[in-house]
C-alpha cells in the first residue's frame, strides 16, 4: 500500500478520470476496494461512494414523496 501524498496532478487526473461517465464508478469501485494503490485515493473513493448511495437513496425519496402528491392531485376518470 502507498502511503506517500498525492500530488495536485494525481488528484487533478483522479477527479478527470471519475468524470467519464461509466469508467468513473467502475474506477470508484477499483481504487476503493483494490489492494493496491494510494491510500489517500483509497479514501477518497469510499467516502465519495457513500456520499453517492445517500444522494441516490435521498433523491429516490424525494421523487416517491413528490411523485405520490402528485398522482393524488389530479383525478381519476372513468374509475
């Protein structure tokens, strides 16, 4: 396991290399549960996962709540 610090251009690439649509979780889930690799990338990655699932659970929330008020607004016809 490396322990030594990042550099700005490792963490520059790191965040480039998230940005690409399904490489990016793929990598997330590479550097954050592989064996080898930085520590601090390592750590990252989990933190920025569970930062994910809770969006993810919180925005699944949200369109349930909104999206049961509003089918009860509006009427049923013919029922």
């Amino acid at each position: 396991m490396d322990t030594s610090p990042m550099s700005m251009g490792d963490w520059v690439l790191t965040i480039l290399a998230l940005m690409i649509p399904c490489a990016g979780i793929i990598l997330y889930f590479v550097w954050a549960f592989g064996k080898n690799g930085n520590i601090n990338r390592r750590n990252y990655c989990r933190a920025a996962l569970i930062i994910e699932a809770v969006v993810i659970v919180l925005t699944i929330l949200v369109m349930f709540v909104f999206g049961a008020a509003l089918f009860s607004a509006y009427p049923t016809y013919g029922y």
